[in-house]
C-alpha cells in the first residue's frame, strides 16, 4: 500500500513539474529506531533538553528554518552548536529514515 502511494506521489509530481527529494524512500519505521536509540536522550517527545525553544515540533522547526528534509538532514549529518554530528556514526539512509521520522512526527505533534 505504501508503495503505491508513493508511486503515485511520483507519477503526481512527475506531471506537474516538482521535484522529489531522493529521501522520499525514507523509512521511518527505521527512522523511529535510531531516533529512539541516538536522539531521544535529548529530544523526548520531540523536546529540547539542552535548548527548550529548539524543539522539534513544527513551530519552532519553521521558526528556526529546519522545517525542510534537507534542513534536518543537515543538521543530522554536520551537527551544529550543541548538536552533535552523525555523519560518522549513522548511514546516509538512516539520517534520511531519521529526518523523515523527525517532520513526520512533527506534523502530528509527537503523539
């Protein structure tokens, strides 16, 4: 079924011109896993233990322009201020399974 969907997706934006991040393939089953295993320490429920306004609900993911796949793949890979780099610990796929867990769950306010 999710195969479908996304097929669709593709045969959708196909026609009318947009273009489709490579991390649309994202699993973000895989992506609950490692978010549970390397990020949930300092980010329950999508919180912010170090830096409470740097949450990662959609709020302040628009506030502070990380709303996007590439923003919180980034973000993810380099790090950035206290958050540390992943790019020698996690896979290119599993920081795109993880960043599309991240924004899927920020659409439904963690729940």
């Amino acid at each position: 079924m999710k195969a479908i969907a996304i097929l669709l997706l593709v045969l959708v934006c196909s026609w009318t011109g947009v273009h489709i991040p490579p991390a649309i393939a994202a699993d973000t089953v895989n992506g609950s896993q490692i978010f549970s295993f390397h990020c949930a320490g300092c980010h329950i429920n999508g919180g912010n233990i170090v830096r409470r306004s740097k949450t990662l609900k959609k709020p302040a993911l628009k506030k502070y322009g990380m709303d996007s796949l590439e923003a919180v793949t980034a973000i993810v890979t380099n790090g950035k201020s206290n958050m540390s780099a992943y790019k020698d610990r996690l896979t290119a796929q599993e920081i795109a399974d993880v960043a599309a867990y991240v924004l899927e769950q920020a659409e439904t306010n963690w729940r």
